[in-house]
C-alpha cells in the first residue's frame, strides 16, 4: 500500500480492480479544508486517461512494474514472439499489447512491462523513434521541395506512411512511432 502523496509520474497503482499509471500529479492546498492530490491516471489496458481526486493519506494499491528489454523475432499468427535480452526466454505477446506494432521489425528491442506480482506483460513499446527503409513508393521528382506535397511510401514492416515528393525507394527514413509520421532522412 502507498499513500496518495507519495505517489510520483510512472507509478502504476491498481484501483477498482484496473491498473493506471500516473502521468501527472499535483498537490492542491484549499484555502480551507484538507490537501488533496489531484492525479491524471492512464489506464495501462486501453490507454485512456481520467483525473482522479485523493485526499491526502489516502492508501492506494501500488504494483510494481519491470520494464525489460525484449528483442522481437518473429510474427506467429496474431502473436508477436519476443526474447527477453537477459533471460533468453521467449514470450509470445499480443498484438493489441504492442504500441507500435505495425513499425516492429525483426531483431527491434523494445520495453517490456510486466506486474512483477503476478508476472503478466502489461505492454510493450516500441521506440518512439525508429529507422526503417521503403520499400515501395513513386519515383521521387529531383528539385520538388517547394510545396508541402507528400505520396504514400510502404516500409520494411509493412506499414504505409506519407513522405515528402522527393524521397525514393531504398532510402532509409526516420518514423514517429506514436503517430507513423515521416521525421526525416537517415543518413547511411
């Protein structure tokens, strides 16, 4: 059990039989009255936020969560299967558990989160940065930088993301993971 004033950003806390982790927190001293903490609270299963009121002293529920590097190897099914970098165990994980599922490749680590109580994987994510190849797009126009325009482009994990008119087939371009938007070029 934990008090509601010690809970911090990244605590995972079970409550009505649900875990959520504690994106934001804020002491509130009224005028008159008690402190009372004010939380915003991310569910870890569907990812929506609420904001819940404690008073202070308020005993809550903590778990304690691991966050491990898994590498992923390959798709079975609706499964993802991962090996845990330190054990060399592997898991499979589902999908639906996997943010940013459709930007995973083989041998891509990710974090894995798990309730070290009861050892279930609560989720997994990919990195919010990842560098993948197209594999598929229009040929690129030289010179074409003056508008905004942008064509679809197919990439190594199969995803489909919008790139600007000039980037071709083979590059090696930046995607955001959270929201499959184009960063930039890569480098090689």
């Amino acid at each position: 059990m934990i008090n509601s004033q010690d809970i911090k950003n990244g605590t995972c806390i079970r409550l009505d039989g649900r875990l959520y982790f504690v994106t934001e927190f804020l002491h509130v001293k009224p005028g008159k009255g008690n402190t009372i903490m004010r939380t915003k609270l991310k569910d870890v299963v569907n990812g929506r936020v609420i904001d819940r009121t404690f008073q202070v002293g308020f005993k809550l529920e903590d778990v304690r969560v691991e966050r491990r590097p898994y590498q992923f190897l390959y798709k079975e099914g609706e499964d993802f299967i991962f090996m845990n970098q330190e054990t060399y165990d592997q898991t499979p994980i589902e999908r639906s558990l996997i943010n940013g599922a459709d930007y995973l490749i083989e041998e891509m680590i990710v974090e894995v989160v798990s309730d070290t109580d009861t050892d279930t994987i609560l989720f997994a994510e990919v990195p919010v940065k990842v560098q993948l190849r197209i594999t598929y797009t229009e040929p690129g126009l030289k010179g074409d930088t003056a508008t905004n325009a942008s064509k679809p482009a197919t990439l190594e994990s199969g995803a489909t993301v919008r790139v600007p008119l000039f980037i071709n087939e083979g590059e090696l371009i930046e995607v955001d993971t959270r929201n499959g938007s184009y960063m930039g070029r890569v480098k090689e």
